[in-house]
C-alpha cells in the first residue's frame, strides 16, 4: 500500500488524528496525567513548580529511583518481586564510601583520579553478587522472591550499618560528587549539543524503522503522522534541554569558579547549568535497558518467562538461570542507583534508600509493568518514576504534611492498579 493511500487526500480529523499515530493508549493517559499534575502544583505554589529551578532539581531527584524502576520492569515481568533493593542501595552506597575515603587512599595516595572510579567498580560488583545470590536462591531452591527479598530488605540494611559502624562515611570523592547532579553537568553548550544529537539520532531510527517496515512489507503510518510524531518527540527534547539551561547559576557560586580559575567574572555574566551528569546516566541505562527488552534473546526469554513460564521452560528456557540473570542486573543497577543518590548528597548515610523499595515497585506499577507478569516497558517506568517524585515534591512545596504524602502516595499506588485491571480487561490484554 503506497504513502498516498495510507495518508489520504483529506486532512485528519480529531478522531482518527492519534489512531493514525498508533500510540498506546496508556502511555498517552500518563503523559496527560503527568503534565495536569504539574499544572495543579503551578497553580497552589504560584508558579514554582514549573521553574527551570525546580524542573532541574526534580530530574535530579527521580534519577535514583528511575534507574532502579528499570531493572524492577524485569523482575516484575518474571512475576517476580524485589522488596530489598532500598537496603541494597544502602549496603552498596557504604561500599563505595569507605572504599573511597579509607580503603583505596592509602594504598593510591589520596587524591588519585582512579579512586573514585574502583569504588564504583567495587559497588557494581558487589551489588551484582548479591542480587545474583538473591537469584540463586529464589531460582534454584524455590523460595518464593518475596520472602527471599524481604529477608534481604532486613540483611541488607544492617549490614550496610555494620560496614559504617553506623557513621555518615564522607565527605566523597570530588569527581564522584559530580555524578550525584547539582556539581556536575555538561553546561549550555554541551547540553544543546547533546539535545541536536538526541534529535538527530530521532529523526534517524524514525527513517529507518519506517524503511525496515516498508521493505517488508509491513503496515506503515502516514508520512504526516511518522513526521508529526518525530516533531512531537523532537520539540520535548529540545524543550527539556532548554528548560535546563535556563536554570542559571547563582551569581556568587559563579564568581568563586571564576576565582578557583584565578580569573575575574565579568559584569552581568551568567551560565546556565545544563544537563546533569545523573541524568545522562539515566538515558544510557534507559537505552541500553530498552535495547536489551526488545532487541536481545535475553529480552525475548524474559518477557516469554513472564507471560507462560511453563511454555518457556518446555520450549528450551532455563528459567532457573534466567532468574539469577535478572536479579544480577537488579544489583547492578541499584548500584549504580546509589552511586548517584550518595554523590547527590556528598555522604553515605544510614538511612541512604529507606523506603525506596516501594517506590522503585510503585514507579513500575504506575509505568504500566503487570504485577502477574508478561508486560511492561522501560519508559514506562521512568514516567512513573517522575510522576512520583513530581507527586511528593508538589505536595512538600504546597506544603503538605510527611504523613499525608504517603497516604496520597499510597491511595495513588492503588489506583493505578485498578485503572490498569479495567485498562487490560477492556482490551482484552
């Protein structure tokens, strides 16, 4: 069928407009939710909410927990359930603290540019084993992954006490601060530039998917919507860096910068901040985390596993290592989670990660993951992710109460999950 039958001679109309664009339908509703949300707070905190201030300081926050909610996706979509990965966080965080302020100095000297790099290295390590030996147990002995992780929610936690002698371990390592957000980020310039290559990598697999379907003789959308949806996508990341970048430094942080250069600052200069460091970190797990999801055997396996684990394992599957495999990426990923939270607050502190199970599971539930397995996706998660953190920060710069948050967070929690049964019993999902 040619581009000119599937566009026709007509304009869209409002009906078929986003039927034409082929999006899910529960992506669109989150989006809608997610941006009516962020209205509401602008309106009760007189236009704060949406300052390029508190857009960076909200990316920031929900990095932690986003990169988190991706491996949660997997483990979730195996019907599985991780509630250890707050704990986790914590035992991994004091890794790399006492590794960089007590272990690796006096064998490298202080100050020594690869010290921070062999903290994180030791973390995703040790993350990795113990979320392989969660795995293991669950996979290979049969205890059920909330008893399993449970336990590890109690271990976990007090063995990151017992690493610390339940001190705040820091100040950390400079260059290792930087990952946390706030004191590293790439700048205007470097934040546009990245922002056009975002673009451009776009508009290229927008082309390229369109041309794989078109050779094999697949459906394709109309040249107006392919190219209304690639606009869409290209306007909110040119949007976001934007938004970023208008977020300026204050003046005096900026003058002591230009002092640290042995320079003087210029009259009226001013410098944006730009994309964190965090979240570029953020973007290359959402990658690689999608890649693996939908263009990997190991993607296939797990979402396979998850919607018939017997037909799985009878068709070739070792669903057993397969279990180890994704609890392994679960640690590997908390660890890079809680190299990013320490680095934000310059500390490893005892109570790095509390509660963050539940808001890791909540992220993947909002997101779309089917707790009884089979679906879910990356971005999903991540827009949970967001909608959380935007649902806790609006409430704390309204100035609602602690107690109150978690109740709204938790009624919220609960009505996902029933949107997403009447969602799925509608469409036969």
């Amino acid at each position: 069928m040619s581009d000119d039958a599937l566009s026709g001679s007509k304009t869209p109309t409002a009906r078929n407009f986003f039927s034409a664009l082929q999006l899910d339908t529960r992506l669109l509703g989150m989006i809608g939710a997610f941006i009516v949300l962020c209205l509401v707070f602008n309106v009760f905190t007189d236009g704060r909410f949406l300052t390029p201030r508190n857009i960076f300081n909200l990316t920031i926050q929900t990095v932690s927990v986003a990169i988190m909610a991706t491996g949660m996706v997997f483990i979730i979509v195996t019907r599985h359930i991780d509630l250890s990965v707050g704990s986790l966080l914590a035992t991994v965080a004091a890794v790399m603290a006492v590794m960089q302020t007590q272990i690796l100095p006096p064998m490298m000297g202080l100050g020594n540019p690869a010290i921070w790099i062999l903290a994180i290295v030791a973390g995703v390590i040790v993350g990795v084993l113990i979320g392989a030996f969660q795995g293991w147990l669950v996979g290979y002995l049969g205890i059920p992954a909330f008893i399993v992780t449970l336990g590890g929610l109690l271990v976990w936690r007090n063995v990151a006490w017992f690493i610390t002698d339940g001190q705040t371990i820091g100040p950390l390592d400079e260059t290792f601060v930087k990952i946390g957000g706030i004191d590293g980020t790439l700048g205007t310039t470097a934040s546009w530039v990245v922002g056009i290559l975002a673009t451009l990598a776009v508009i290229g697999l927008q082309y390229a998917s369109r041309n794989r379907k078109q050779s094999h003789g697949f459906p394709i959308k109309p040249v107006w919507a392919e190219l209304t949806l690639t606009g869409m996508m290209s306007a909110a990341i040119l949007g976001f860096v934007a938004l970023l970048n208008a977020y300026e430094i204050p003046s005096a942080k900026l003058a002591r910068m230009f002092e640290a250069k042995g320079q003087t600052m210029p009259d009226g200069y001013t410098m944006g901040y730009g994309i964190p460091y965090s979240v570029l970190l953020l973007i290359a797990v959402a990658v690689v985390m999608t890649v693996v999801a939908q263009r990997t055997r190991l993607g296939r396996y797990i979402f396979a596993t998850g919607g018939n684990p017997d037909a799985a394992e009878l068709s070739g599957i070792n669903t057993r290592f397969l279990t180890v495999k994704v609890f392994a990426l679960m640690g590997g990923l908390s660890a890079l989670a809680a190299a990013v939270a320490a680095a934000r607050l310059g500390f490893s502190t005892n109570d790095i990660g509390t509660l963050d199970e539940l808001r890791v599971i909540a992220a993947a539930v909002i997101g779309g993951t089917a707790l009884a397995g089979g679906v879910g996706t990356i971005y999903g998660a991540i827009l949970g992710a967001l909608i959380m953190q935007s649902l806790q920060s609006g409430m704390a710069m309204v100035g609602v109460d602690a107690p109150l948050q978690n109740i709204v967070v938790g009624i919220v929690l609960v009505v996902a999950v029933f949107i997403d049964i009447i969602y799925r019993k509608r469409t036969g999902a």
